[in-house]
C-alpha cells in the first residue's frame, strides 16, 4: 500500500545527505508543547525544506493558515551545523485511522532510515509527577543518555505515552525494527497551549543536540500567555488545576 503514501522531494531534499541525522517529531498532546517547540525551531532555525508527504490516509478536510486553505501535508526540513543534523517532521494534523498511521509511518520510517537517519526524538507533554520538569522515555535508557546529560529525568513509567497513533508507529518502528527512539515529555498543568513546557524542551533539546536557539521571541508568548490565563481566570474561575490536584483521567491524545 505504498502508492498510498507519496514522499515528494525538493531538489534539495533529492541531494540531501541525512546521515547520522536526528529525526525530531511532536505528537498532538495536551499543552501542545511539542508542537510549539517545533514550529519555534523552524521559525529560528530557518531549516531548509526537502519535500512533503502525501496520503489517501489523511483527514478529509481542508487547514486554514492565513486564510489560505490547503490540504493536510506532513513536511520534512533539514537543518545542519557543523554538530548536528537534524531532520525536523512538522504536521498540524492527527492520522486517526490505525491502518493509514501504521502505512504513512512505515513509509516514513523505510525513507529516513534509507537515507541514514537512524535516531528519533518525539517531543510531547503531559501531566507526570507535577513538577516542572521534561522527562525522557526510552525502551533502552542509554539512547536516552543524550538528554539526561542535557537536563532531562528519566520518565517513571513508558505506559500511556502521550502520543497519537501516527507518532507511536514511529517511535516503535524506531525502537524495535531499525533505528533508535526517545520520548521527551514536558510536564504541563494545562489542557491550554503551555509555551512554558516548550520552552523546557527547547532548553534539553538545544543543549543535548548542540542547537543555538533563542528563545527571546518565546519569553515573549509565556507573558502573554500568564497574562491571558490570567485574566481568564478573573473572569471564569480556576481554569488550572494547582500541582497537588490531578485530574482524574488523562487523555490518551488530544487530536
């Protein structure tokens, strides 16, 4: 079913060497932190683009982005310094059906690692100990070693991951066929979106991968998000559980 699944490539992604190259994703959780820090690293980074992704396995629907409508697409980027590569996934969009997550990864996976880029880092949030903290998973904790060294704690439990289901046909792809897969989760106390937890895992990922980023811009959004959340709350009461409370069900994914 792999004409289901089209990888079309820029020139530069055509004569792209990705070897050695860290695959970094963000699955949709709550607090929308891995998103976020994403869509930070290629507004600062200014990767270059080296195609898009393309299925019959999407959602039937159209994302509007400045007022322009289009239809959903996964893009790769690839940015480079004299330390690193890093290959950076960027979506707005779950694959809800498991058939279409499992062949739109599997394609992926086949490509990235064909082409030598062999490590995957996914990037979530969720709410874990309560602490202001990013966490890392891994099935193997020396993969994971990279961002302990960078600030990381190791995650207390790999059940219920925060992750959607194209993201866990990746990270399994990664961690049991070819490849090696790592999981930083930022803790967060809001189903909101949480520039706060981005902001912690930017810190981890820029140290651990040797990425300089600043993060001035996204100081900015974490004021005017503390602003935002707290004139809601005048308005509508407690809006954020405190870190003694728990809520009593964590969703799986928030699509």
């Amino acid at each position: 079913m792999q004409e289901d699944v089209r990888i079309i490539l820029t020139e530069e992604g055509e004569r792209a060497d990705l070897s050695g190259a860290y695959v970094v994703e963000a699955s949709p959780s709550p607090g929308a932190a891995g998103a976020i820090a994403l869509n930070y690293l290629i507004e600062n980074l200014k990767p270059v683009k080296l195609g898009e992704v393309r299925s019959a396995h999407f959602p039937h629907i159209s994302i509007v982005d400045d007022g322009l409508a289009s239809p959903p697409k996964i893009e790769l980027y690839l940015y480079q310094n004299r330390d690193v590569k890093l290959v950076i996934i960027s979506r707005n969009f779950p694959v809800d059906s498991s058939e279409g997550s499992y062949v739109v990864a599997k394609r992926l996976h086949e490509f990235l690692v064909s082409r030598g880029a062999v490590n995957y880092c996914l990037l979530s949030s969720s709410r874990i100990t309560g602490e202001p903290a990013v966490y890392v998973a891994s099935h193997d904790p020396e993969d994971a070693r990279i961002f302990l060294n960078s600030g990381a704690r190791l995650s207390p439990s790999i059940e219920m991951l925060p992750l959607d289901k194209l993201a866990s046909y990746m990270f399994f792809l990664y961690s049991r066929r070819r490849g090696a897969a790592c999981l930083l989760i930022s803790e967060t106390v809001s189903y909101f979106p949480d520039p706060m937890a981005a902001k912690r895992l930017l810190q981890v990922i820029s140290k651990a991968l040797k990425i300089e980023v600043s993060l001035e811009k996204l100081d900015q959004e974490i004021e005017k998000h503390r602003m935002l959340l707290e004139d809601l709350q005048r308005g509508y009461g407690k809006l954020i559980p405190t870190r003694e409370e728990k809520p009593s069900r964590e969703p799986f994914y928030i699509g």
